[in-house]
C-alpha cells in the first residue's frame, strides 16, 4: 500500500508545477483592465482611448 504523505507530495509539486505554466504575471499597466474592468475584450481603437486603463496607467508611472 502506498503512503498518503507521498502521494500528497506528488501533487502538491504537480500542482506547483501547472501554476508556473498556465498562471502569468500580469504586468501592472495592465493589472486595471484585467481585474477591474467589465469588458472581456476591447478592440484596439477602444484600449488606447480607454480611460480606465489610461488612468492606470498614469498611477504606475
């Protein structure tokens, strides 16, 4: 049979391991459009006039 403790370990470093890959950084100038807007996608005539995002923006700088 096999130990519980050694199977917890194993996934818990699969776990670790699936965060690396799939979970990014997200860089802070755009930190305000993924978590604080509504919208799910902007066209690219809409994200530059944003002002949300153009706020943002100005407090990370």
């Amino acid at each position: 049979m096999s130990d519980p403790n050694e199977s917890r370990g194993v996934l818990s470093r699969i776990r670790l391991w699936l965060r690396g890959e799939v979970v990014d950084d997200v860089p802070p100038e755009l930190a305000a459009c993924e978590f604080q807007c509504r919208a799910q996608e902007c066209l690219h005539d809409k994200w530059e006039t944003c002002e949300n995002r153009l706020r943002a923006a100005r407090s990370v700088e």
